[in-house]
C-alpha cells in the first residue's frame, strides 16, 4: 500500500496551496497529482507519488549515489565482478 | 521509466551481492520492514543472490495485513446501512473479517466503492449530499498526509456527509515490539523508503542506539534492496548500529516538513491493535478533537474489540517475522489468494501472496526432487 511511482511534473496549475496540482507523466500516461505537500517541486522535477499525492521530490545527484558506490565495489573488487 | 529501469539492472545487481557476500563473515538476520520490499525480494528473486549466511525475514509492513478484524467487520456494517456508501482502497476488499469481507458486503446490496485517492472518496461526499460516505483511513505513515487533506479539505469546505474509520498504523512502535518480542532474532532493519520520505528518520536514531540495530532507509528496487542489505550487513560485521539513509533520492532526515504539519493538524497519536502483534501503545493515528465530527466511529458507533482467533492461519507468525509462509501446513493448498485463510494471503503486498506468486512453481519442483 506504500508503493508510490516517480513521475514527471509536465505543468502546474492553482494559486490554493492545499488544492495545488500537476500534471505528471509517468512513462507515457499522464496523471493529475495533487502537489500540496511538495511546494518546491517545479516543472521538469520528478516527484514520488502515493495516492494522488506527491510525497517527495526526487534528488538527480542522490539518485547517482548508488552507482557511485558501484563503481567503488568494482575498484575495490579489482576486476568485473560481473563476470563472475 | 526514470528512477525505475536504471535501478533494475540485473549486472549491477550481481556486483552488489558480490559486494555483500564479500562482507559476510558470519549469520545475520535482517528484516525488511515493508511489504513493498518483501514483493520485490520475491518478485526479482533477490534472497537468491544472497549468501546462506544472510536470512531475510519479512517484517510488517503491510496495512492490509496488520488491520484488525474487528475494523472490517465495522467497514461491513457501516456499508449494509440503506443511506450509507463505503469507500475504501482496493487492496481492503477481499480482507476476511469475523463474518466475510467487503466485497461479500457489495453482493448483499452495500454500496462499496473502490477509489485510487481520499480525495475521490470526499468527491463522492460532495456528489451525493444526501448519503452518508465513509472512507476506510487506513496506511502506515506514507498514506497519512493523503488521508489528512481529505479530512482538512472536509472540515474546511463544511462537507457534513463524510466521514473516515480510522485504523492508522505507525512504523516506528512496531520495531520496538519486534524487538521487545521474547523470539526476536532480527539483528538490522531495512527501513520502509516511503513511511520515511514522508517522516524522515530522526526517530529510528533512539532505536538503533537503544537496541544496537542498524536501520537502513531503504527503497523499493532490486539495486535498492541489495545497496540497503549490505550497508546493513557492513554495519553489522563492524559492529556498528546507526541509522544510515540508502534511499537519499527521495528521503530526507527532518522529511517532509508540509506533510508532517498536516498529520499534526488532523490527527493524533493513539494506540492500536495490530493484527499478528496485538496492543501497541502509541502506535498509531486517530483524528484529532478538532475533527471529531467527521470521525466514523462517533457517528456510526466505536469498533468493538474481536475475541477468537485467525483458526488455522499463522500469519500473526508471518507478520512478527517468526515464520517464512512456506512452512505454514495450509500455504498454497488449503490457503491460496483465490480461497485466503488469512490477511497475509489476501493483500498483494503480503508475504503469503507474495511466495504464492513467484515461489509456489518452484517450491513444488523442489519438493519434487
């Protein structure tokens, strides 16, 4: 029941902050989402989205960190791991 | 799809759990938290990519599965009244109560309504004024700032016809009892990434210090599972317990600030009964004073507490961690997602439907051999 999606802000509209919405694009298929609790989140921003709501905006250079810590693995390791 | 695809990359995933069998020296017992993570564990086959060592217990996670009876059966009776409509999340259709389910209720003549938001829910109310809608609140904490806007827009639009039954869970109370729990074998947690989006995880810091557990915050992908297991595992094998923060694209430590101001507006803190793990002090969420008047359960009547038990389903066991799904005499013969002895078996995120769903076929084969 916790799941929630990333999706793409594609527009914003509504001046009440409680009842603000986006537009979001989630691979293809576009959804209105309900933006109040993420008043930072702007057009091109990806937000996690949970029942209508956006709950969080995605963090780009975060998101990178994980394949930061792979690349780690794979010098500490000393060959390609996924060879093996 | 971005921030999704990348995070599935089975060669990644099979550096990752080089990494990890590179860092266990020795057993560990590591709980996902999240119903979401054991669907994905199951789903991806991730437990295969670990070593024996490693023993992965499926947590509670789960808000269909933890929901008592008592709840549903309160849901049934509200949605059989003539002037009454029960909306409610999918996934709580088919949970058994004591006498049958939602869905049994819709065939009676209830008038039971599936909705994707509460606010689809509060549209029904706007719709029809001259019927009674109540939306079934129920969720851990990524669901509660959805449910409280509901509430919030209700009372300040001065909608008098909707209402929300209330059964709110909270992480945080449930990992103390596990750990309080006599049995209790887990050594570190994977955090629930979307409770703690919503959250932050300031509150586990006390948690790891006081039971010297690692907790990582952790998502929901393959890549995120396995960078979540051995941050965990890297912890345990130094000797360390903090809190660490895996799912950093979208968790941040104070979390979200506008969504946790909500959740304090509409509701409080109360406590729960949790199925599989009993009375929980302050374990969960009940509306607040101030909104008091769109609670279910003062106009239709409080939520009687159930005597008996679940007969033969173990998933009390299964939700404390204490018993994988398979070792459960009734999993996949007498208790299947078409014909469920219990709730774990019923909600796609728990762990019974999960192994049901991608373990059944070769579990058999295994017997087989």
């Amino acid at each position: 029941m916790c799941l929630a999606v990333p999706g793409r802000v594609v527009s914003l509209s509504g001046d009440d902050p409680v009842t603000r919405l986006g537009r979001v694009d989630f691979g293809g298929i576009i959804k209105q989402v309900n933006l109040a609790f993420t008043p930072e989140a702007a057009i091109g921003d990806y937000v996690l989205v949970h029942v209508g709501f956006a709950i969080g905006v995605i963090d780009a250079a975060a998101a990178e960190r994980v394949f930061a810590h792979l690349r780690e693995i794979g010098e500490v390791a000393g060959d390609d791991p996924s060879a093996s | 799809m971005k921030f999704r695809d990348e995070y599935r990359d089975p060669a990644a995933a099979h550096r990752l759990a080089a990494a990890i069998a590179r860092t266990v020296t020795r057993p560990w017992t590591v709980m996902e938290v999240c119903g979401g993570q054991t669907h994905a564990i199951l789903r991806f086959g991730i437990d295969a990519l670990l070593p024996e060592m490693v023993t992965l217990v499926h947590g509670p996670g789960c808000p269909v599965c933890v929901t008592p009876a008592e709840y549903i059966d309160k849901a049934i009776e509200i949605a059989l009244r003539p002037r009454a409509i029960l909306c409610s999340f999918g996934d709580m259709l088919r949970v058994p109560g004591r006498h049958g389910d939602l869905l049994a209720a819709k065939a009676r003549g209830g008038d039971v309504r599936l909705v994707y938001s509460p606010l689809d829910a509060l549209a029904v109310a706007r719709a029809e004024p001259s019927r009674e809608v109540v939306f079934l609140a129920v969720g851990f904490e990524t669901t509660a700032p959805a449910n409280a806007m509901a509430a919030y827009q209700a009372k300040r639009a001065g909608i008098r016809n909707f209402f929300l039954l209330v059964s709110h869970v909270l992480v945080p109370p449930a990992l103390r009892a596990i750990l309080n729990a006599p049995g209790n074998r887990i050594e570190g947690f994977l955090a629930a990434g979307h409770v703690c989006t919503v959250m932050g995880y300031k509150e586990y810091e006390p948690i790891a210090a006081r039971y010297r557990v690692p907790i990582v915050v952790t998502g929901f992908e393959p890549l995120d599972i396995l960078e979540g297991l051995w941050l965990c595992l890297r912890q345990l094998e130094a000797g360390r317990a903090e809190v660490e923060n895996q799912y950093s694209r979208s968790v941040r430590r104070a979390g979200n600030q506008p969504a946790q101001a909500l959740i304090r507006e509409v509701f409080r803190v109360v406590p729960r009964r949790w199925r599989g793990l009993g009375d929980i002090a302050d374990s969960g969420l009940g509306l607040a004073e101030a909104y008091g008047d769109l609670d279910a359960e003062r106009r239709f009547g409080p939520v009687c507490a159930a005597g008996g038990n679940d007969g033969e389903c173990i998933s009390g066991l299964v939700l404390r961690g204490e018993r994988k799904p398979p070792e459960c005499p009734a999993f996949g013969t007498r208790c299947t997602p078409q014909r469920p002895l219990g709730v774990t078996m019923v909600s796609s995120e728990g762990a019974c439907a999960a192994y049901y769903r991608y373990r059944l076929r070769q579990l058999a084969g295994d017997k087989a051999t």
